[in-house]
C-alpha cells in the first residue's frame, strides 16, 4: 500500500499542471512573473533609446521639429489605431480562453495576427518611401546651383540628405515659418540625427512586432492543436498579451516623440495616406 501511495504521489496531479510545479495556482504565478520580469528589462532597454532621443531633442529643438515634420503622418496615424485595436483583439482572446471557448480563442488570437501584419505593411511602406525621398542620413554629397543676393548661380556642394529633406517639406508645405524660424538656419547635420533616432526606434519596435507576430502565431497553432481545452492554460495567452500591450505602449511613446513633435495637420496626414497606399495624388494642404 505505501508503495503504491508514493509512486502515485510521483506521478503527479492530473490535468494542465506541469510536472515541474505543485499545482495550477503555483504554475500560473510563475509564468506571470518570468513574463513582469522580462517586461521589466524591456523598460530599461526601450527607456535609455527614449532619453537618449529626449536630450538630444532639448539641445536641438528646431532640427528635430524639421526632421519630424518631413514623416508621413499619416501612415503612423492609421497604424496607431491598428496597434490599439490589436490591442483590444488580444484581450478578447484571453477573456475566451478564460471561458474555455476555443472557437473565440482562435478567432481573436488570429484577427490580432492579421492587425499586425496590416501594420508591418503599411510600416514596411513608410520606409520605402522614405528611401525613395532621399530620407537617409548618408555622407553623400551633391552639386547644386546656389543663388546669389545678385541674381546669379555658383555651383555649391551640399549633403545630398541635406536636399531631399528640403524637398521634402516644401512638398508637405511645412517650412516651418510658424514656427518662427526659417528651414535654411537648421543645422542638416543635426536633423540626420533626429533620423537614426527615427530608424532605431521604430525598428526596434518592428523587431518587437515580427517577434510578437511569431508568438501569436505559434499560440493559434496550440489553439488548433486544442493546447487551450483547459480553461486554466489562459495564463499563456495572458502573458502573450502583456508582452503585445507593452510593444503597444512603446508605439504610443514613439509616435508623439517621432512624429507629432513637428508641424502636421489632419489634412496632410489624411493626403499622405492616401497617396501612400495609391488612392490620391496632388499638394498636401
């Protein structure tokens, strides 16, 4: 009888309880903490880029005011509304599998993988463009016609960065001029800056994303695999969805700090969208 008491003992509770813990509660308060606990050195490596950006961004107002007003709005506009509805998909895949419903599980878990994609779209977009506008901070150098206070034009060697940022916001008709400063006074050399801050940033954050896409999908497979048929494993989606609400808080620090520090309105984000995704043409107002 003893013997057969310890090797039941041995084998352990029934059920979802890993053999490596005591009972659910144990193995769910783990998983929780591993998940603060990475979240917790995801701060720290998010929040040195974050000040880093926010000194630079107090000694050199005006340059990162131009750099900021030379990004399309507009795409970071709709993506921001994917994020926050992905957001919202991935609590009601929790709250399903909370209820033992692995139908809802599937289907929230699935719709927030498809927002997801939709962003890295439209992000993967936005770089493209920003490469076909010169928007690259490179040491390359071009000759231009500079003119004179006498009417005439000497050939000047300028940044080629330099130019397409020019045109850049003359295309946006955000000069700056209301902001009481003229584009020709701002120093390139530190608005390249302002763009390695924009391209780390915001690929991280699409690191972050592609990582979180790979997560999520993994979880729809265990979902049809019926990993969830026992309500209590919810902890996993719970933590997967802690790590995809702090991938969101970051985008809401990056878009006000990257994108909205600069001149915009409602119009030109609309008109970049729409010329972004081929639905529009013509001058942005």
């Amino acid at each position: 009888m003893a013997a057969s008491a310890h090797a039941t003992e041995q084998v352990g509770p029934p059920g979802p309880v890993a053999h490596h813990f005591n009972n659910m509660r144990q193995q769910q308060a783990t998983v929780r903490f591993g998940m603060w606990l990475f979240l917790v050195t995801e701060v720290l490596f998010f929040g040195g880029a974050f000040c880093a950006y926010t000194c630079y961004r107090i000694w050199f107002p005006r340059e990162f005011e131009a750099g900021s007003a030379a990004l399309n709005v507009g795409i970071a506009s709709v993506n921001t509304i994917l994020l926050l509805t992905s957001s919202l998909t991935c609590t009601l895949a929790v709250r399903a599998a909370y209820k033992g419903n692995q139908s809802g599980v599937k289907l929230w878990l699935a719709t927030t993988i498809a927002l997801a994609v939709v962003f890295l779209g439209l992000k993967a977009r936005e770089y493209q463009l920003d490469f076909e506008e010169g928007l690259i901070p490179t040491g390359k150098m071009v000759t231009v016609e500079d003119r004179q206070d006498d009417g005439t034009y000497l050939p000047k060697s300028r940044s080629l960065f330099a130019v397409k940022v020019e045109e850049a916001l003359a295309r946006e008709h955000a000069t700056l001029h209301d902001r009481h400063f003229d584009i020709k006074t701002v120093n390139m050399g530190r608005v390249q800056l302002f763009f390695l801050f924009y391209y780390v940033i915001t690929g991280l954050h699409v690191l972050h994303m592609v990582i979180g896409v790979g997560l999520l999908t993994w979880q729809l497979i265990l979902a049809q695999m019926g990993f969830f048929k026992y309500p209590d494993r919810h902890v996993y989606i719970e933590v997967m969805s802690l790590y995809w609400h702090f991938v969101d808080m970051v985008w809401m620090f990056a878009l006000p700090l990257l994108y909205l520090c600069g001149p915009h309105t409602g119009g030109q984000a609309v008109h970049q969208f729409m010329s972004a995704v081929g639905l529009g043409t013509g001058v942005s107002h």
